[in-house]
C-alpha cells in the first residue's frame, strides 16, 4: 500500500539520514516505525507504559512517550469527579448566571455546526 504523509522539514530530514545511516530505504524506515508505533499503541491499551531499560541496572532509564500515546493513557484511566455540594452549587450558580452568546460567537458556532 502506498502512503502519504507531510511531516516537518527537520523531520524528514532525520528520516532521509537515518535510512542511509542504516542502509534501508526510506520505505523501510517508516515500515519500521510505523510496526513499532503500533506495538505501543497495543501496549498502551493494555495497560502498559513503555520505557528504555538501562542494561548495565536493569533499572527504567527513559520513558517513551507522545502526545497520542498520553492521551490514550488518559482515556483509559477515567477517575470519577467527587466535589463537594457547594463547589457544585456554585457551578450551577455560575451557570446561570452566564450571559447569552454574543452574536459573533453564534456566527463562529453556526459556522463550525453547533
């Protein structure tokens, strides 16, 4: 399967560096990381935070993350919200107390379909 993709200058100048570092083609490399971005996603979906592993400690030296693979992480994990009733009486206090949407925020509303 062919794909496209655009990704920052600085970007894929690493990726065309890093191919002829290792001697593989540009195909290869995102092959590569595309297989190793997918084992993470499966890991982070099953619990799992992924980390380097210092071979002279066997100790976690790094851990490995993105902003996607943080989300996830977060989607898995929701905690329920305990406030206490007057923090939330003063939410819907300030709820109904909120003024109207001005008419530029219902043009910016209708626009995104809202």
């Amino acid at each position: 399967m062919r794909l496209e993709a655009t990704v920052p200058d600085n970007r894929g100048t690493a990726v065309v560096e890093l191919a002829d570092e290792l001697g593989l083609s540009r195909s290869q490399l995102i092959d590569e990381a595309l297989a190793l971005f997918l084992k993470a996603v499966f890991e982070v979906r099953s619990g799992r935070r992924l980390v380097t592993i210092d071979p002279r400690s066997s100790q976690p030296a790094c851990e490995i993350a993105t902003p996607t693979l943080a989300a996830l992480e977060w989607a898995l994990r929701p905690e329920k919200l305990q406030l206490p009733p007057e923090t939330l009486a003063k939410v819907q206090e300030l709820v109904e107390a909120s003024s109207p949407p001005s008419p530029r925020l219902q043009t910016a509303a209708k626009r995104h379909g809202k």
